[in-house]
C-alpha cells in the first residue's frame, strides 16, 4: 500500500451490518450503499440505451461498471477507449468500474471455460484506458463445483491477484471472494483477499445462486465472506440487482451491488418493483410514482413500438433501485434497517427463508450492530435474529436476577401511550417490579434504556407462537416468588406503600450502571463512586422538572461535586463525562472499553481532537457502533473519552476515517456536547 492511496471507504452510519458510508475513488465521491448500472459498451449511442450521463445527473448514480473485455474484443472501441480514455468514451465523470471477461467464462463455459484473454493483458488493458477500479480475471467458481475444484479455482485466483498486482498502475483492484457453496471456502477467501491489503472487495460467483432463487445459500455465502474480509474493506455482491434484495444483503454487509436488470428487464418488458417483477401485460395501472409512470399507463407502453417503449421501462426500474436504496440509506441512519430487511421477507417464501435464516449468523451481526438505535419495531418472531434479543438473553443469563416478591406488570403494550411502567409509578416497598415483556423479563429499573423501553410489541394476544415460546424460554431464566400479575388497569390492592422518588432513582442509576459498564472485574457502581458505607449520599442525581427522570450523576466529593455521566433521554444510556471516565478507567482494568492510539498522535486526542483510524492500535472487543470508549495510550494512560463510530474490529482494521468522536480529552478541558 502506498502512502496516498488510490480509493478510501469511510463508515458514517451503522446498522447491523449495514452501513452507510463514503467510497472515494482518485477523488471522486460515491455514497455507499449505492448500485452501479451496468453499461454495455456495445449498446452506446444506439437509442435503445440510456447514456452514463443520464444516470448520473437524473439518477444521482455516481458510479457504474462496464466490461473492459468486450470493449476489448470490439477494435475501434478498443482503439478509443485507448485514445481518449474509458471516462471520455462513455462521457461520464463519475467512478467507473471495469470487468475483466470473468462473468463471460461462466456464461459461455459454465465457469469451466477460459475466455481468450490473458491475466495480465486483461490489467494492462484497464490500466490503459483509465479504469477507476479494475477486476482482475479470477475463476467463477460455480455452486455446483466440488469442494476440491473450488479450492483449485480458488488458488487459481488467488495467484492472479498477485501477479496482476504487481503490473498493476493507479487503478484500484477488485479480487472476488470465490469459494462455491463452500463456505470454509468463503471464509478463507475473504481472507485470504483482505491479506493481500486489497481495498475493495467484491463476493463473486453469486449469480447462479440469486438466479435459482437460493437467498438462503447467499446469506450464508455473504456472512463467511464478511468474516473472512472483516469489516474495514467495502464489499460488492456481484451481479445482485433486484431490488428485492438489497435491504437483506446491506444489513449483511454488503456496500456495492450491480445491475443489468434493469435493461434486461425492459428487454422482455419487466417491469419491477420493490418486492417483485410483473410482466407489462399483467399490469392495468402502474403502482409507481416515477417520471415515467406518472405519464403513461401500462396500455400505452404496451402500443408503442419496442424501441420506445424499452428506454421508459427501463428508467421506470431505475427509478425503483434508486428509491429502495435511498430508503436502505435512510434506514441505516435511523435504525430501521431490521424492519426493511423484514418487511422484504415477506416478498417471497425464498426470502422468507432467507431472512430466517440470518438467525445462524446472529452473533457476527451482533458484533457489528450498534448497542443503541432510534426505534425498535417487533412484529413477528423473525426479529428473533435481531442483536437486541440475542444481547437481552446475554443479560439475562449472566444478571443472575430473581425476587422473593414480584409485581408483574402483564401489559407491555401502550394504553393511550402511558405504559403500564408509567401507570406504576414508583415501586412498592420490598417489591421487585418486572414487564413481562416479549424481550423476557424487565426489571423497572431498566425500563428506559434501549431497547426496553422503545420497544414496540404485537399486545398480549397478538404474539406468534416463536415469540410466545422465547418469551417463555426467558421467563425460566428469572426465578420469581410470590408473583402479583397486575395489567395496569385496576390497581392490585395486597401491595405494600410506594418507596420515594429519590430512593426509586437511586435503585434505577444503581442498575443501570452495572448493566452498562457491566465487566467481568469490578463492580462498575463501586468503580464510579467507591465502597463507602454512606455511598446513596455521594451519589447525587439531577433530575428532569418535567419528567422526574435521571439527567446526570455526580459524585459528591468535599464540599463539591464531580460530573460523572449524563442520562440520554433517547435512548436511557449513559454518555460519559472525562470525571466518570477517570474513574472507569482506574478501577476498571484494560482492555475494558479501551481503544488504544498511537502514543504519537494521542497528545491531540487529549486536547480533545477526535481519532483517526489510522492512528488506532487496537480495541477492545466489546465496542460496538456508538458505544462511549475511553481512548488510551499504549501505555494504558488515560487520554479521552468519545464515541465509536464503529464497531471494534472495524477500528482496528480500518485506516482511513474518523474512529471515536472525542467528547473531552484529558487535557480538554472544555464539553464539546
Ligand atoms: N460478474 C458477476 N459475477 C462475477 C464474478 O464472480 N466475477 C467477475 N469478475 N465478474 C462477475
Ligand atoms: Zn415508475
């Protein structure tokens, strides 16, 4: 890798393990998740196509992928293409991608073929005319390959990329993670692709998978991608442009994806939506909004003669990739992308499967997906597969939770918007509180921090049988005694007096503490505050006037007081002030929360300057996207705290972007929130 490299990938969003993000390549700027149209050279200029330009300044599509071996095999293409360069030739000033003549070998050979064309050339030749990102000539290994054969194909592609490297000029180079239906394969793959400290990385041979409808064997191909390929790299699932499928393979970690569908389909005058295809015949109305459907109805396309009709059809499915992947993006930033990838799942039994299936791959999406979202919607047991259930389990398993004497709050849904937590109020006198929610059991304490208190449920009676049995299932793992069930409506009259404000805020700063700081060490509430008997008074709370909610946490210390940490409304967690942090990091020990910097480059980080990945020696492995990080020295000295912006293997294999926004540095001295 040189020092200035040809493309960098910075991540400005997460969401499971999708992500938003910026590719930029020699300067030019794509927004990620994005989908390159593919353009045939052959078919330039001829009326029936639509111009790159096209794409671009009506489209917003600001990078596209052409076949540098047909503009090859075609002499006075080839000859200008040479001339005046691939960006002139196609007049597009976008980020153009080349194909190598790959794709060819599978069409025409069923992947056993070979086209006529040389490694090396085939790089020469995308050099020479100006490709932004090249893809070297690897082996399509098809899913119906052995396992013995896929490996050969694979060491076959493997020993190109190397060569092709070498000779390689100021292009960026695509190698495809190959591997079949075997997914050890995939894995080693990916990896064996990252160690070449390639920057862009496509997952190959995916076609056939997608065109037998087998969604279920291309979740389980892009998860051991992914973990062969880690995080930091962007990937590219070639050759995947149904709408349809996009909301699944982003959450799964995919960035880049191509399409010829949307031509083909109007070739055979296919007209898609987001969920499905339908032919043009099928259709009397058209349920879109586009330019294109706004003007005319499927009649009219139907009269026209083709060479009309096919440029509008395929602008119309254009226009639909483009919708579906701008909702993906705004999906991302708000936390919704489960609720797409759902939502999609009910497109076709194969999706369904497909979306089922993402339970197997459950713990790697939870090591990338963040902690905290804006909403969290569950209809049906299919968000079992959602990191926050598989975290509450986590907590539940480990919390070693029980009472001698429960109030059980039965209706977790809203009545007229006021929970039956709100209906409560303070708890009662040696009492423990729990929702009986489909999450498992929630003490009241925890009740406002995310997802617990965001949560939107089906109410009780409306629950499928997987989220009755889960729910039961994590009932087992809180012992309860002498349970009184109260659904919020008639107040239960047994009950003991209600405890006081303070006493009920204490109990709630006090668990939510330790469940956010929660370590396998110390006591994070001991951490914070210390062993003191008369600790309830050094703990000194500023609540809302309005609502009577925990908003920060001091220590009271000599006279004074220490700002320790700050309650969030949105979400109920806690972002940490540099006072707290010097406490966490005393008395919790590294690698805890630590992302660790160059001890060059951290002097700034304490003067409250954010962190560049590139300056990052490791973190730890419980940092997830948004989580709060206490930012140290090799040495372990203390030099900020701020927040991740991405999860943690991102961080350390990652080199270009911002890592942690600093909050306040050691040295700061000013509160940048
Ligand atoms: N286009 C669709 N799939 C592939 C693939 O596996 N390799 C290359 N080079 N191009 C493709
Ligand atoms: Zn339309």
């Amino acid at each position: 890798m040189t020092d200035d490299p040809i493309s960098n990938f910075e991540v400005t969003d997460c969401d499971l393990m999708g992500r938003r993000g910026i590719l930029k390549v020699k300067g030019r700027k794509v927004e990620t998740p994005e989908l390159m149209p593919v353009i045939n050279p052959n078919k330039l200029g001829s009326g029936g196509s639509i111009e790159p330009k096209e794409l671009k300044d009506r489209f917003r599509f600001n990078m596209i992928i052409t076949n540098s071996y047909i503009i090859r095999r075609t002499e006075d293409m080839k000859e200008r293409a040479i001339s005046e360069g691939l960006h002139r030739l196609l007049s597009f000033d976008g980020v153009i991608m080349t194909d190598s003549g790959t794709f060819q070998s599978f069409m025409y050979g069923g992947g056993k073929g070979e086209v006529d064309v040389d490694p090396l050339d085939i790089i020469r030749f995308q050099n020479s005319i100006g490709s932004d990102v090249g893809t070297i000539l690897d082996r399509f290994t098809v899913p119906g390959s052995e396992h013995e054969d896929a490996e050969n194909d694979l060491n076959i592609t493997m020993k190109r990329a190397k060569d092709s490297l070498d000779v390689n000029k100021n292009m960026e180079m695509a190698v495809p993670v190959q591997g079949g239906r075997h997914l050890d394969l995939r894995e080693l793959s990916g990896r064996r692709v990252k160690e070449l400290g390639i920057s862009y990385a496509p997952i190959g041979g995916v076609v056939p998978i997608m065109e037998s409808y087998d969604y279920t064997l291309l979740v389980d191909v892009i998860a051991n991608a992914k973990k062969g390929l880690g995080p930091a790299i962007p990937a590219h699932l070639f050759g995947a442009g149904h709408p349809m499928i996009l909301p699944l393979a982003t959450a799964m970690g995919c960035d880049l994806f191509d399409s010829a569908s949307y031509i083909k389909f109007a070739n055979d005058d296919r007209y898609m939506t987001s969920d499905r295809t339908y032919h043009l015949k099928e259709l009397d109305t058209f349920p879109c909004p586009c330019p294109v459907c706004s003007k005319y109805d499927p009649m009219d396309l139907l009269s026209m003669p083709k060479g009309e009709r096919t440029p509008l059809l395929a602008r119309h499915n254009l226009w639909v990739l483009r919708i579906v992947l701008d909702s993906v993006r705004s999906a991302i930033s708000e936390g919704t992308l489960w609720e797409l990838v759902e939502r999609s799942a009910m497109s076709n039994p194969q999706m369904y499967a497909a979306v089922r299936r993402v339970k197997e791959h459950g713990s790697l999406i939870e090591e990338q997906a963040p902690r905290s979202t804006r909403r969290f919607m569950c209809s049906s047991s299919l968000s079992l597969s959602r990191p926050e259930f598989i975290r509450y389990e986590r907590y539940l398993s480990n919390a070693d939770l029980s009472s001698d004497r429960t109030l059980r709050l039965t209706d977790w849904a809203r009545n007229y918007s006021r929970s039956v937590m709100d209906l409560m109020g303070n708890p009662p006198e040696g009492v423990d509180p729990f929702i009986d929610s489909p999450l498992g059991p929630i003490p009241y304490e925890l009740n406002d921090m995310y997802p617990l208190g965001q949560a939107i449920f089906p109410p009780p009676g409306g629950l499928d049988e997987g989220m009755l049995g889960h729910m039961e299932a994590m009932r087992k793992k809180v012992p309860m005694k002498d349970i009184i069930d109260w659904n919020g409506k008639k107040q239960p009259e047994e009950l003991p007096g209600r405890i006081g404000h303070r006493q009920a805020n204490i109990r709630r700063a006090m668990a939510l503490i330790r469940c956010q700081f929660s370590n396998d060490v110390t006591d994070p509430v001991v951490a914070l505050f210390g062993e003191d008997d008369d600790l309830e008074e050094r703990i000194d709370m500023i609540t809302s006037r309005k609502t009577g909610k925990i908003r920060n946490i001091h220590l009271a210390k000599d006279g004074g007081k220490l700002h320790l940490l700050s309650l969030r409304a949105e979400d109920g967690l806690f972002s940490i002030k540099i006072e707290g942090a010097k406490r966490l990091h005393k008395n919790i020990p590294a690698p805890w929360m630590r992302v660790i910097v160059d001890s060059e480059t951290g002097e700034f980080n304490a003067r409250g300057l954010n962190v560049f990945c590139k300056f990052i020696n490791d973190a730890d492995g419980r940092i997830r996207p948004g989580d709060d990080v206490l930012v140290v020295d090799e040495k372990d000295k203390l030099l900020a705290v701020g927040k991740a912006q991405t999860g943690w293997k991102y961080l350390k294999e990652s080199k270009s972007g911002i890592g942690v926004k600093v909050r306040e540095g050691v040295l700061s001295g000013k509160d940048k929130d």
